[in-house]
C-alpha cells in the first residue's frame, strides 16, 4: 500500500477533484487533502447547466456533487474562490491566489484545471449579449436573456450548441445555428447521426446554417446585433453564444515544464513527466487505443480521479483503460454513446421498435468500436456491455433483423 499520509493538492474543484477526494477517503487516507477552485461553489456537475438549472428547473444546491458539510465530515478541505498560480516541482509547494493562503506544500499534486470555452480572437463575452456556457455563473448570467419572441443566435454545432438551440426553442425563442464546418456534429459523429439531429432541430424550428463560420460581429461594441457570416449572409440577432468547444487549461503545467500538448500529457496510470505531479479530467490528455486521446466527459472525469486515487493508495500501476461514454438530451431525444468512433471506417444503422429509435454501429475494418443510440437505451446497454467485455458482435450478425442480440 502507499503512503497513506501524504499530502494532497488537487488544482481544479470540479467532478475530477471531488471524485478523486473522497475515492483518498475510502481506500484509507489519512493525509491531508486540498481542493483548490477558483469558483466560489463547491464541485458540481456541469451537464444540467444547459438544461435544467439554465431555465430554473433545478436548485442551484442539487448541481452540488456532495453537501458542503461532507467535506468537512472527510477531511477535505475546501479553497474556494482561489486559484494555484505556479508549481515550484522542486521545493513541491503550489502559490495560491486567494485571501487567507498563501502557498501550500504537497507530496501528490493532481492537476484538474479543466478547459475555457474556446472565443475567435477578438471577441469578449464581456459584451452584454455575447455567452459562453461554461460554469453557474455562465448560465446565471445568460438566463436573464431567455425572454421568448427573442432571437438567439448560435455559433457551433457540437453538442452544446444543440443542447441550447433545444432549450431556447421550448422557451419560444428564435433560434439560428451556424456551424463553420460542412456540417453539425463534424468532429464527433458520423453524417448519419448528423442528419438524424438535422431533422430533429429543423422540426423544431430552428434554421441550421452549416459550411458557414462568423467572420466579424457588428454594431455596439458593448452589444453587436448582426453576425458576418463567412459566406456573406447576415445574421441578426439579440444575443448570441458560442459553443465551439474548450481549451484545455494546460497553462500551469506548462510554467511548470511539464510536457503539454492540446492537454496535459500523462501516462497511463495518469502520472506526468514528473512522478510527483498527475492530471485528470478535461484538462489531462492520456493513452488510449493507440493514440493520445482528451476526453470530455462525466464518466472520464470520475474515473480518471478514483484511478488516480487508486494509484496513490495501492500502487498498482494499473493502467487507465476506461470505456468512453456520453449522452445529450434534446427536445425529447436522449442521445447515449458507447465508445469513441475514432478511425471508423463503416457505420451500420440498426432502426428499433419505435419511431425515432435508431443504432448506428461504428465499424473500423471487422471491429465493432462504437455506438450512438438515439431514445434506444437497450442498444446503449449492449454496445456498452460488448465493448467492456470485448465480446463484439459482426456487421453481419447486427444487420440480420433476425438477431438476437440479448443472447448474444
């Protein structure tokens, strides 16, 4: 077993840090235990920010992962509304911003800095109608703007942007969304799945602009009303939001001398180059399947944090193998993927029993690697089950409308 008493300092108080504190508790630690945030809430999940809690439906407190109170019932202390700000790797102690501390001394430092919503160069969401969603105070700020009858444009066709245009939508708001690539989902499903969305919007209301990206804002520096689109169209608009991915916050690794690209790379125990320092969550690019991979994701982040807990503890040197997985909900689709699809080189739909129930299975060569299921939660259960097991049905077998796919 490892030192149970070690010091530990996680930078960053999302689902990664809180997964990883309390996962120290249980296998044992005794040491102490730092979560250090610049947000002044505790750890709480992100997902029903452009959902739920964005349109009032749900209290503030049920984002909290865990009641304050639980963390000092652990032992975990809270630094809230403070910020590391450089790692000294050879005296190991972090500098904090903050009242009250001034610096802080480790003997395990995870890294979970998460990302930044990604903005084109020169634009500010300190503009009265320009939005990011990326926190509470994100989605505090853009609820006030909700108004039915306005007009909302949305820049980015990824899930988040589908997830808002779906929100804005059920409020009777106007909805314009405009992907600068050829099409919605580009980097992350296949056309199938894309075009599955497509309809789904569009009969919703929404008008979905793709191969077009904004060129230039236009009007009141502190509230522009008319986006340039790259194609020369016109958009207006009474408020706007970006959800164009993130940036990893790999800043402070990168003062630190630890290797970083796109992320903060780490091994497979989730170790960086310096045995003393890991990362996890959104920020922490890590092997998988061959490549490099970030994965953005709930699931990831818990399970990177617990691993590493794990690894603090036991010593296992066990490596990181998760089975990937997501899920989205617009208008009343529920979307779960199993599996990441990258280098897929067939896709195969399979329909279900009700109208809009639909499989895609992602193929590269002969292997099954993924699944989207939309309003399918028997096919996301198998995929996932497939996958972990490594017991992979053909393209064969789940074409056959006669398989059976519960035995298999």
């Amino acid at each position: 077993m490892g030192n149970i008493d070690i010091s530990v300092v996680v930078a960053g108080a999302g689902q990664a840090a809180a997964s990883l504190a309390f996962r120290l508790r249980e296998n044992g630690h005794r040491g102490p235990i730092h979560l250090v945030g610049r947000e002044a809430w505790p750890p709480y999940q992100r997902p029903p920010l452009s959902k739920k809690y964005l349109v009032g439906e749900l209290e503030r407190e049920r984002l909290f992962l865990k009641a304050r109170e639980l963390y000092a019932a652990h032992d975990i202390r809270l630094l809230l509304g403070h910020e590391v700000t450089r790692i000294d790797r050879a005296t190991g102690t972090v500098a904090i911003t903050g009242p009250d501390v001034s610096g802080l001394r480790y003997d395990a430092l995870v890294i979970a800095t998460g990302g930044t919503p990604r903005l084109p160069a020169g634009t500010s969401v300190s503009s009265g109608n320009i939005f990011t969603l990326r926190g509470i105070d994100d989605a505090d700020r853009m609820r006030d703007a909700l108004v039915p009858g306005r007009r909302l444009l949305v820049i980015g066709g990824g899930y988040v942007g589908l997830e808002l245009a779906a929100v804005a939508r059920k409020r009777g708001l106007e909805v314009v969304l405009v992907e600068q690539a050829e099409r919605i989902l580009f980097r992350v499903a296949c056309a199938a799945t894309a075009d599955y969305f497509r309809a789904l919007h569009r009969d919703h209301g929404v008008e979905i602009i793709e191969g077009a990206g904004v060129a230039a804002l236009e009007g009141a520096a502190d509230r522009p009303a008319v986006a340039m689109l790259t194609d020369g169209r016109r958009i207006a608009f009474d408020f706007a939001v970006f959800g164009i991915g993130i940036v990893a916050n790999d800043g402070l690794a990168r003062e630190a001398g630890l290797a970083c690209d796109g992320g903060v790379l780490i091994d497979a125990t989730g170790r960086t180059e310096d045995p003393a320092i890991f990362a996890a969550g959104d920020c922490a690019r890590f092997p998988f399947d061959g490549q490099m991979v970030r994965l953005e994701s709930v699931p990831n982040a818990v399970a990177q944090g617990e691993h590493i807990a794990d690894e603090l503890v036991h010593r296992t040197s066990r490596p990181y193998a998760p089975l990937p997985w997501f899920w989205s909900d617009q208008y009343d689709c529920k979307l779960q993927i199993a599996g990441l699809n990258m280098g897929h080189t067939a896709v195969l739909r399979r329909d279900g029993t009700k109208p809009g129930m639909r499989a895609h299975w992602y193929f590269r060569g002969d292997d099954l690697i993924a699944c989207d299921t939309m309003n399918d939660p028997r096919s996301f259960m198998l995929a996932k089950r497939w996958l972990a097991n490594m017991k992979l049905p053909t393209a064969e077998m789940l074409a056959d409308p006669a398989f059976n796919a519960a035995a298999f």
